[in-house]
C-alpha cells in the first residue's frame, strides 16, 4: 500500500477528484492547505504572498494502482507547461491500514 499526497491548486481540485472517480477511485481525504514551493510565494502590486492556498489529496491504494492515480493526478492538475505553482505529488508507503467500523485489515 501507498499512500499518495497531492498538493495542487485549488481551482483544479474538482476537475482532478471527478477524474479520480470515473477511472474508480473514489476513496480520498481533501484538506486545505497553505504554503509556498520553490518559487517561494509571489508578489501582486508590491506585496509579497509568502503562504498560498493549496488543497492536498490523500490517497491510500493499492501498490497497483498508484502509477495510474498519480497518472490522473498529473494530468488533470497540471495548468501547463512551465507553469509555476501547479503542485507536487509525493508517495510514502504505508505498513497497515484498518478499517474502524468493522476492524478490518488492508484496504
């Protein structure tokens, strides 16, 4: 099992959670976030922003289906090429997974 961290722009999380569901992962967790990537923030008429808002997608799956769900992820929430700002992905693995309400194991 992996589990995916997509942190992309927030006008794209719609787009990228309707794309998930219809290739039949629908199982995530969106949390808004703030912060700044390599570009470290951007300036607007002399004000500098040094926290963004982001939302990051959590994703537990299947070591299967990860290229597949980053696959998505990448393609849905890119705004084009050379575009500053559009996000990262990242993949740790994880040990276990249990289900609360019935005390199962996996996923």
């Amino acid at each position: 099992m992996q589990l995916i961290k997509a942190i992309i722009r927030p006008e794209k999380t719609t787009a990228v959670i309707t794309e998930l569901m219809n290739a039949g992962y629908p199982s995530l967790t969106k949390v808004d976030v703030y912060g700044r990537g390599k570009q470290k923030g951007i300036v607007l008429n002399d004000i500098r922003y040094d926290e963004l808002p982001k939302q990051m997608l959590l994703i537990v799956a299947g070591d299967e289906d990860c290229e597949d769900i980053v696959g998505i992820i990448m393609r849905t929430a890119r705004t084009g090429e050379g575009h500053f700002g559009d996000g990262r992905v990242f993949i740790l693995p994880v040990e276990q997974a249990w289900t609360i309400s019935t005390g199962q194991e996996g996923l």
